[in-house]
C-alpha cells in the first residue's frame, strides 16, 4: 500500500515539473523566434534609460555593409513610458533620441520618437545610410510645453572607429 501511495506522488510530481517546465520553454521558443535575423556585418541589442527610470527604450541595431561610410544601419526596438503619474502629478511622456555621426564625431538628429501611455510601449524601426557613429538618448516629454528633461546619458550603439 505505501509502495503504491509513493509511486502515485511521483507520478504526480513528476507531471507537475513537466506542466511548470512547458511554459517556460513555450516562451524561450518565442523569445527565441522574435529576436532580429538578419545578414549584418556588426549587430548587437542595445538598452537606454531616462534619469530616475521613468522613461527606457530598448532594442537591436545592425550593421550591413563595408566600413568607410559605404553601410546601411538599421536600429529597431521599443520606447516604453514608466512614469505611472497623472500629468496633474507631474507625469510625463518617454522619449528617445538617435544621433548618427561622421568620423569627425560631427552629431546629426536622424530620428525622434515620443510615447504617452504608461506602462505600454510604442515599437519603432529606421535606417540610416553612411553612418560612422550611432547613439542614442532616452528623456521625458512635457507634453504640454514641448520640452524634454530628465534625459540619460547618452548610449554608444555603433562606432565605426572602434570595430
């Protein structure tokens, strides 16, 4: 009798560790299949945030092509809005902010995207041809006076001068 109660624990702990098991290994398989394929010479992911946390943007950048300005970057990814205050509170919008420059390290503003929904996330993608250097800047927005603050640090996703 304990022989049989024991066996049927087993058997029962052993299709509990399998029914936990699946979904993670559901979601790897997912994870895995979304990530960015692509036949680039350099690429990698790239993380950004804000001051204080309130604003984050992350995502994948490749490279195709020769060095020497002759390429095509590609930067995908999410911006997300993590500031859950009301705008009577103070809260504001995410932003992120993408600069490409030349080997002169001479900085031009290729793209800009802005996102007001906490906790959601807005998806964006953009090339950008003949670039030496790519980085990136994530801050909020006041969406009422137009204006960014609370900005991080500036990221390096790409430089050319040092590969």
């Amino acid at each position: 009798m304990i022989k049989k109660l024991a066996t049927g624990f087993l058997a029962v702990a052993a299709t509990g560790a399998l029914a936990l098991s699946l979904p993670a290994a559901a979601q790897a398989a997912t994870a895995a299949s979304s990530a960015p394929t692509s036949s680039a010479d350099y690429a990698s992911y790239w993380s950004a945030t804000g001051k204080y946390g309130l604003a984050k943007a992350q995502g994948w950048i490749g490279v195709e092509g020769e060095y020497d300005h002759d390429n095509t970057v590609h930067v995908k990814g999410r911006l997300y809005d993590l500031d859950n205050r009301s705008y009577k509170q103070g809260g504001q919008c995410a932003y992120v902010k993408f600069q490409a420059g030349d080997d002169e390290y001479d900085w031009n503003t290729v793209y800009v995207k802005k996102y007001c929904g906490y906790p959601g996330y807005k998806a964006f993608h953009f090339s950008e041809d003949d670039v030496y250097a790519m980085r990136v800047k994530v801050c909020q927005w006041n969406p009422f006076d137009h204006y960014t603050t609370k900005c991080g640090k500036w990221t390096y996703l790409y430089d050319e001068g040092e590969m």
